[in-house]
C-alpha cells in the first residue's frame, strides 16, 4: 500500500489598491479584485466608472465612493457585485455617494457595512 500526502494550499489574488480621482472612463474586472479603497474615490463628471459581475470592492475606515459622472455595477444572480469594508464593521466606511448630476446603474449589488458619517450605504444628493 502506498500512502500519499496531498498538501492542501490556498491561493488569494492581491488587491488592487485605488484612491484618488477618476477622470476617464475606467472598468473594475475580476482580475483585479478585490478592488481595496485606501483614499476616497470620485469619479469625475464625464467619466464612467464600469464594475464587472464577481467585483469586491472593500473600503478603509471612513473611506467612500464619490459619484459626479456615471456609475454601472451590474452584477448577476450568480456573480453579484459586493460593496463591503475591509473590516466586518457596522459603519465602517462612508458609503457611496450621488452628487450633483451623477448618475448610478446598480443591480444585484451588495452593500455591506457602510453608513460612517451619513448613516446609509447609497445616497444621491443634488
């Protein structure tokens, strides 16, 4: 008899760290996810920000996402998108954020542990 050992390893895709200020149009894939929010984001009027079904996107402590240009999350049954903070938190992180003209598409997205400041996960102001 032979006896053979199978060793058992767990592989983790590193995160794409993002911050800062998007000015042309840009797509979140599942090669880079998880996407990490180290700095508040804004997508700037005039911009897309593209999220494709199977993205996390996990936010530091108070951090948020800025919306004046377009926003689409469209995520599926199977692959839904997922807004969450890098801590399992309740408030954790800001939330995201419709401001002046900005524009969202989401659908079957999950927003996870914000509310930090505002008190809610998504909001359109302006």
């Amino acid at each position: 008899m032979v006896l053979a050992s199978v060793a058992m390893m767990t592989f983790h895709a590193a995160a794409t760290e993002v911050a800062g200020l998007i000015q042309t149009s840009t797509t979140w894939n599942t090669a880079g996810s998880p996407y990490t929010v180290t700095g508040s984001v804004t997508v700037a009027e005039g911009a897309t920000l593209t999220i494709q079904p199977g993205v996390t996107v996990q936010f530091g402590q108070y951090q948020g996402l800025w919306v004046a240009g377009r926003i689409e999350a469209v995520g599926t049954t199977a692959s839904p998108i997922v807004f969450t903070g890098t801590t399992a938190a309740r408030n954790w992180w800001r939330g995201i954020q419709l401001t002046g003209a900005g524009g969202a598409q989401l659908e079957w997205c999950e927003v996870a542990h914000a509310g930090y400041w505002d008190g809610v996960g998504v909001l359109a102001a302006g």
